[in-house]
C-alpha cells in the first residue's frame, strides 16, 4: 500500500519531503508524477541513461522529437506507445491535449515505436493533482479525467487487441455491438428500452448513463442482460455490480446464477465466473478469469484501502443507515488499478453514494451506470443529468409489472400528540442496551411529543391500539377474503411492518403476536440484530417469502430496500421517514408482482394480487416527501358510473386515472379468453389501452405536446389544451364504443361474487346418517369424561365447576380450555361440539352460525347439567340484554336511541369476551364510531359504573 501525498481527488501517494517546498511548481508536479507512475507499474528513466528494455513498462523523462523535448515518453516492452505532458499545479488541463498530440506525431521515425495514423496513440496531461488521458484507439478520442495512469499491461493489451482487429477495450467493442431484438428473450418492453438506449449512450462514449425504472421493474435482470451482453459481444473485461447491502448482493448474484442466456440458453455462470466479494483484500491479477464481482459501496472503500480488518456487519446496513459524516477519501491501491472494471453499475444506492461516496466511484476509470426507482436532484446531477430510462409507477401499473396501492390511515392522540406520565406514578425503565427493565416513582411529571415516542418513551398501549385497529381493519381492506367466526380475516395477508429501530421492532412484534394470536413463526423481527438471536436473517426472510406459516414481518430498513417479497399485500408505517427516496423504496416492497397460484400457496384465499394497501399509522403519506400517489382517485364512484362519465366525454383526470386503475386490476385477473374477447370488440388491447390512458395523464407529454404546437414555451392554458386533447385521444376506445364498455362491465362482474342477504332460504330435507350418530355420542362421551378429568386442572372448569353462574371467569380463560381441547388426542372445537350435540337431539340446540369461543360457557354448562337447552353464548348474551333493558325502562331509566346503538356494540363485545373495559373503547368497532370520546359523551360519569353493569348482567 501506497503511502499518502497531495495529488489525486484525495492523497495517493507518499508526500513531499520539506525539501519539496523549494522546488518550483513545475518540479514539484513532475516530482508527484515520478511517484504516481511507480507505482501504476512504470519504470521512471531519465533520458540520458534510459534502458526500455529493463521493464515491460518504462517511462522516460525529457525524449527528444521533432517538436522539442516531451516531458515523459512511454514505452511497453521496449516500443513507445504514448507521451505524459506535464503542467505545474494548478494549470488547466482542457485544451491542453493538443500539445501532448504535437508530441505523439513527433517521435523520431528510426525508433521502435507503436502509431496509428502517424502518431503514438496514448496521451496524458497531468499536473500531479489532475490527469487527463486520451486513447486514438477509442472510436471517439475525446479526454477524460483519470484518478492516475493505467498500467503497462493495460496498454499492451489495447495495443495487442487494435493489432488483432478486436478492437481496443469496450468502447471499441460497442461499435460492434448487435441490435437487441425488439421481443427479446423474457425481457418486458420497457427492460427492452432501457437497454437499447444505455447502449446507444455507451456507443456515444457518454461515461455516466441513469435508468429510472418503478420498484418490481426486473433493474437487475436488466443490468444482468447489458452484462452478458457486453462481454458477449463487446470485449468487456469486467463489470462490478455494486449493492446498497449484502443481502441484495447475494440476490443479485442469484439473479445472475438463474440467468438463462438468450443465444445457447446456457447459465450465466457456465459461462462467465461471477464472485461476492466477501473479504477486505483482493488482488485483480489473481482475477482474470472473474467477469462480474458484486460488492458494496463499503466493502469496496475497505478494499482499496487495504485494510486488514472489516466489520462485517457494515455490509449488512443500508446505505441510508452507514452514511459517513464526511466525504471519504481514496488512495491508490497498485492491487486494485484504476482499469479493474469497464463498467460499474450501481444498483438503488442511497444518494449519498454519489457525496461522501462519490470519490470511491471515481477512483475507477469506466463507464458509470446508475438503476434507482427514486433519483433525487444529486443523483441527476451525478449523472450529468443523462437519464436514458423513466419509467414509472403509473407506466408500470398499466403494463402489469406492478399493482397499484390503496392508502389506509390508522391516528392515535399519542402517535400525534405524545403524552404524559405523571408524577408519583411507578412505571418501567428499560435500559436501552440491555433492555433490563426496573420500578421507579416518577419524582414529576414526564411530558414527551410524537417525536420522542419509541425512542425516549415507548407508550405500550400506542403499540397495541395501531396493531389492534389493523388486526379489525383488515377485513375492511381485504373484503373479498375469508372471515372467521369473529369477523376477522381466517388468513392474514403478508404483512411489513416498518419499525423505528430494533428496539422497537421487538415490542411492535411482542404486540403483534398477542393481538393476532400468533406464534413465534406467525410474526418474526427480520433486522441486521435478528442474527444475535440465532436466526439468519436470510433464513427468516426466506421463510416470509415462501412459507405460510409467518404472516408478518416486521423490520427497520433490512427489507426497505431491493428485495424481493412478491406476497407482501400489506405494507404498514410505524416509523416517519424524512427522505422521498427511501419512503419510495419501502412502499416499492409491497409493488411486486405475483401469479396467482404462487400467491395462494402462501395466501390460500387469495385470488389474485392486484393491489397492495398501505398503513400509514404515522402520517407518512400526507408529509412532503415523495411525488407517487395512488392511481385509484374516486374509490367510492362504482366502475359503471366511471365509464358512463367517460362515455359522456368526461376527461376529468381523477377520473380518468380511477378508470386506468381499475383497469389495470382487471387486466391482472381475467384470464387469456376474456382478454381476447375484450380485444375483438375494442380492437385494442387492454394493457395498450392502459398505458395510453397513463401517457396521456403524464404532465411532461403534455407539456411536450403544447410546447411542440405552440413553437416554444406554452402557456398553462396552452398545456391544459394540450392534455385534455391527449386525454380524449387516448379514451377513443372506450368513449366511442359503448359495447366495449358493457363487456367491460360483465366481464368484471364475472370476477365478482353478489351477496343475497334479501332471499329465505327454508330446509326440504335434514338428517344425520346411523354412522354420524354414533360418532357424535362418542365424542360427547369423551367430551364429558375430560371435562370430569381436568375439572381441577383448568381455570375454566374449575371457576364453572365451583360457580354455576361462571363469576370472575375471563376470556383468557376461556381461550386456555379451547387451546386445551384443541390439542391432540382430541383436537375439537367449539363447532366440533356443538354439532355432535346437535346431531343427538336438535330440539335441545339452539343458535345457529359459526361458533365463537365463549360457546364454551354454553356446553361445559349444559354437560353439567346446569341448563336444559344448548343455547349460543352470544344469543344468552343478547336474551339478557333485553331483559336487562326491560328492567331499566321499568325502573325509569331510558336511552336514547345513539345511546341504544351503542349500548348494542358493548353487547356484542361482552358476548365474544365475555367483559368489556374503558381501554377497548378505542379499538374497532367503537373507534369507528366516535370511540372512548363519544362514549363519555354519551354516558357521562356513568360509563365505567355501567360497563361494570353490563359485564355482571350480561355474562353471568
């Protein structure tokens, strides 16, 4: 390792001595290149004893030619191949390349020497800080900025390739490149874009290119075809593909190990060597035969840097989270040159890659390509504003590469507002390391703001209300999924959950676990700490991807980024985001499209992914932070009502952006007949139809359009022209083809179930076979005896054992006997039960419907002979309401009718858990109706004597 001095874009080298301060400028420059080209593998040779025949590489100061003396000549194994012009520090290179080409075309022609077209072909000008190169073998010989000299080797390979006729290095070998083909192998026509037109950039020898592609897009799948086709076809020597994080290193090398090529449908990695570099040392001479190493922005700074050491754990972490405060700074490492990669990709880095990092970068000379889904200003910028693809969320959506989203607010007083912990109260203390909880009175009061909550303060019951409102609002956001007896989704979609940091991910998963009433399994902590517990993050992650059994992730920036869970249809905020970009990228992980059948595996009542709904539980989507919103504008106009305004000439873009939503959720669904019967009557396809309905939307086409009639800048009223002539173009299909937008509307019905709550139904026929009744008495009989066994065993038996009338029994109870029965041998359930009774006798067995737990109450009572008719818990409930009722109003006491309702909601809640609390106010339903607020409002100082009330009264 070179030892540090003053050139380059930081210190490569070793630094002057004190004696330098005296040397003029000039000679201080020539001093700092000395010391650069010995160590990029040059011999420095002073004219008057030069021997190029001592190194493959010799560069030789003060060369005589026809123009004067050149300050450095270059020979590769004994032939002058190029020439350095030196500038003293400071000097303005740009302009100075034609002194250097005076030099190149005046080397005496009796010495051995390399040319083309009459001069040496290599040509630097340096100052020592700065150095410039320019290659005639370059199909466009323009100067570029290097961060020193390339190596001998290297120039005697481009030298040995222009010989051959192979070119020299890639930006030969792109002028021979072969036209990607317009339906090329598995690729979608936006990837097909994207890479014709960074090639067209390449072959422009533009050295930084930006591909904007929306989250789900295939970006790596893109880059892994420009690989592969690159050094197929083009003589590239190598590429680095760099990563955010380790684990998106790993799936991208996956991503290329799966890579089928289009022309011999061999693997990518039969044919080229691809490598994760997982060390802190590499030495390119020993990587020959290494086509692709994946890498992140901070192993890679470690590399050149040639430490010894490296925090594995830094490669874990976003680059959202291992920013440096400052700018790194990069020395020349001889084991890793600058012309180690032809082509560094980098793959959704966060912008700081492109500041602090930005030096890393440019230590290499090669072309630069940037994919993201969020570019920020400095992003552009980094790139020299060459943005070769823009493809958007919309775009995507209406091709079929994403879903769109639904946005679901869940607000709480101390999410917003924070709180207070008053004085003299006792309360926890959690060491925020260790996590060792302690009692303390509080001495005065602790006041906290939503800022401070899960950092300074973490509110347990903020937790559990937002995981609670999610728990009973899913079946809202998922109607057409299964329910249970209770009313709750029987299968929770595949949840994210985006927590603060890995302190809080712990409690949000402990809560989340207790209010779904999931195992260790159903809900898992997936953070760069999960590792420390035993479980590999990977492993866990792979398991939410694959597995039904874990149901809901939650995480703090591990899954934010890049990978890939296609299941994920509900992605949740429990944390603020301040950066447009990283929100983008967390949203992106719900995007992800997925075949129905891969879904349902996972997600058994699923029928198709066409959306994802996003929880905002911190106000997220309503700050200032990204530029996305939902396609979906008018949620509550039904599909016919959308396209009868569009068939009456409505191009209202709220309007017009519903339709294409739903459009495109439709196109995700209907099978192959059905579209093609759609396309018979329209004559265009519905993913055509969608994609011009989102251009048309696109305010900077409409710009473009305005400006292109206007013959310059349009004015606001010219572009609103301009857009809504775009807009009717694009409906065309569909406002001028009324049977087109009938089959529309049945063919969606056909997808769609309709719910007859108006039609009785009356039984013709009903009995049980011999065998049923026989199975039904045994399992009573076994009902009977283990209820007699475990009588002192279970806190329910024993409570209705020694209190007819259950006093002081709970729900936890209650779900302490169903977990019991639910176990082997047995393995019944309340349904189970009921219905054996019900195949004995009937007439003694009243209540119909699913089964909840508190029926238990109801047949432990009637085996014991306590009441003479099984009835459901919830009817017994319900029955002593109205008696209970009816003895209030012979008391005097009434209600109004609001007071009526929700004294009913109450009801319902004692009958499935058999009490009720102030706290569970605040929960669904009655935090849809006003909550624990509109409660007091009602009842006034009465509410907690009459919840009391009603819990003796009604679960008895």
């Amino acid at each position: 390792m070179v030892s540090e001095s003053l050139w380059g874009l930081s210190s490569p080298l070793v630094a002057p001595t004190d004696s330098s301060e005296y040397l003029t400028p000039e000679a201080q420059a020539r001093m700092r290149i000395d010391e650069q080209l010995a160590a990029c593998g040059w011999q420095v040779q002073d004219y008057r004893s030069a021997a190029v025949a001592a190194a493959e590489g010799v560069a030789v100061r003060e060369v005589p030619t026809a123009s004067g003396p050149a300050d450095y000549v270059l020979y590769v194994d004994g032939q002058a191949v190029g020439v350095i012009e030196a500038k003293k520090t400071g000097s303005t290179l740009t302009g100075v390349e034609f002194q250097t080409r005076k030099y190149q075309s005046a080397y005496p022609d009796e010495l051995p020497a390399f040319e083309v077209d009459g001069a040496l072909p290599f040509g630097y000008e340096s100052t020592g800080s700065e150095t410039r190169f320019t290659s005639a073998l370059d199909p466009v010989s323009a100067s570029r900025r290097v961060f020193t000299f390339h190596r001998p080797e290297t120039l005697a390979r481009w030298r040995e390739d222009f010989i051959n006729g192979s070119g020299a290095g890639l930006r030969a070998g792109l002028q021979v490149l072969p036209d990607l083909a317009s339906k090329a192998h598995r690729l979608w026509p936006a990837q097909v874009e994207a890479i014709h037109n960074l090639e067209q950039s390449l072959k422009e020898s533009r050295p930084r290119a930006l591909i904007q592609m929306a989250t789900g897009s295939g970006k790596t799948f893109t880059a892994a075809n420009v690989c592969y086709r690159l050094l197929r076809h083009s003589g590239a020597s190598r590429v680095l593909f760099l990563v955010d994080r380790a684990n998106l290193g790993r799936q991208a090398l996956r991503e290329f190990q799966g890579f089928i090529t289009p022309d011999d449908g061999r693997k990518f990695t039969e044919l080229y060597n691809v490598r994760h570099l997982a060390s802190s040392r590499l030495d390119m001479a020993s990587e020959m035969a290494t086509k692709v190493h994946v890498c992140t922005i901070q192993r890679l700074y470690s590399i050149l840097r040639g430490e010894d050491e490296y925090d594995e754990a830094l490669d874990e972490k976003s680059g959202f989270e291992t920013v440096p405060t400052v700018p790194v700074e990069v020395a020349y490492n001889p084991a890793v040159p600058i012309e180690s990669y032809d082509l560094i990709i980098i793959d959704e880095c966060h912008r700081s890659i492109y500041g602090v990092w930005r030096q890393v970068l440019e230590y290499f000379d090669a072309f630069l390509v940037g994919l993201t889904a969020t570019p920020g200003i400095q992003t552009f910028g980094f790139f020299d504003q060459n943005l070769v693809m823009e493809y958007g969320h919309a775009q995507a959506v209406a091709d079929r590469v994403n879903v769109d989203f639904d946005v679901f607010w869940i607000r709480t007083e101390i999410t917003e507002s924070g709180g207070t912990v008053p004085a003299e109260f006792v309360t926890e203390f959690r060491d925020r390391e260790t996590r060792q909880l302690r009692l303390e009175r509080v001495d005065e009061e602790i006041d906290y703001n939503a800022s401070e909550l899960d950092r300074k303060v973490v509110a347990p019951d903020q937790i559990r209300t937002v995981v609670r409102t999610l728990r009973g609002s899913l079946p809202d956001m998922f109607p057409d999924r299964k329910r249970r007896d209770d009313g709750l989704l029987q299968h929770i979609p595949k949840t994210l959950i985006f927590a603060k940091d890995d302190s809080h991910a712990d409690d949000i998963v402990q809560v989340v676990r207790q209010e779904f009433g999931l195992g260790n399994e159903g809900a898992v902590k997936i953070t760069y700490r999960s590792g420390e517990s035993g479980n590999k993050p990977e492993e866990l992650l792979q398991k939410f991807r694959t597995s039904y059994q874990t149901r809901i992730a939650v995480t703090v920036d591990m899954i934010a980024t890049g990978i890939d869970v296609k299941p994920i249809e509900c992605v949740v905020f429990m944390r603020m985001v301040r950066s447009r970009n990283f929100f983008e990228q967390m949203k992106g992980r719900g995007v992800r499209v997925i075949d129905s059948d891969t879904l349902r595996a996972v997600t058994p009542d699923a029928s198709a992914k066409d959306r994802f709904v996003i929880v905002d539980a911190v106000g997220v989507t309503e700050a200032e932070l990204h530029d996305t919103v939902p396609m979906e504008r008018q949620r509550t106009v039904s599909f016919d009502k959308l396209l009868n305004q569009i068939g009456l000439g409505a191009t209202d873009p709220d309007v017009v952006s519903s339709v294409a939503s739903r459009l495109a959720r439709l196109n995700r669904r209907i099978t192959a007949e059905d579209r093609a019967e759609l396309e018979q009557v329209a004559e265009v396809g519905l993913t055509d139809l969608v994609r011009h309905m989102v251009d048309a939307l696109d305010v900077d086409r409409q710009y473009g359009l305005a400006a292109a009639e206007a013959g310059g800048d349009p004015t606001p009223d010219q572009v609103k022209t301009a857009g809504s002539a775009m807009i009717r173009e694009a409906l065309k299909p569909l406002a001028g083809n009324s049977e087109f937008r009938e089959k529309l509307i049945d063919i969606r019905r056909s997808y769609e179930q309709v719910i007859d709550t108006a039609s009785k139904d009356r039984v013709i026929s009903g009995e049980f076979s011999r065998e049923a009744a026989d199975r039904a008495r045994s399992q009573i009989e076994s009902w009977e005896q283990f209820i007699e066994d475990n009588r002192d065993e279970i806190t329910a038996l024993q409570i209705l054992y020694s209190q007819p009338y259950g006093g002081g029994l709970s729900y936890d109870d209650i779900k302490e006997l169903a977990n019991a029965i639910s176990r082997p041998p047995h393995r019944w359930t309340p349904d189970a039960l009921w219905q054996a009774y019900e195949t004995l006798d009937a007439s003694k067995v009243r209540g119909s419907g699913h089964r909840v737990n508190t029926d238990l109450v109801s047949l432990v009572r009637y085996t014991l002979g306590e009441s003479d008719v099984l009835v459901s818990y919830p009817d017994l409930v319900n029955e002593r309401f109205e008696a209970w009722l009816l003895q209030q109003s012979n008391a005097g006491r009434s209600f109004t009718e609001e007071q009526a309702a929700y004294l009913e909601l109450i009801t319902d809640r004692i009958a499935t858990n058999l009490g009720i609390s102030p706290r569970e106010l605040t929960a669904p339903p009655f935090s849809t109706q006003g909550g624990l607020g509109k409660a007091r409002q009602l009842f006034g100082a009465e509410l907690d004597n009459l919840l009391d009330e009603l819990t003796s009264a009604l679960a008895a």
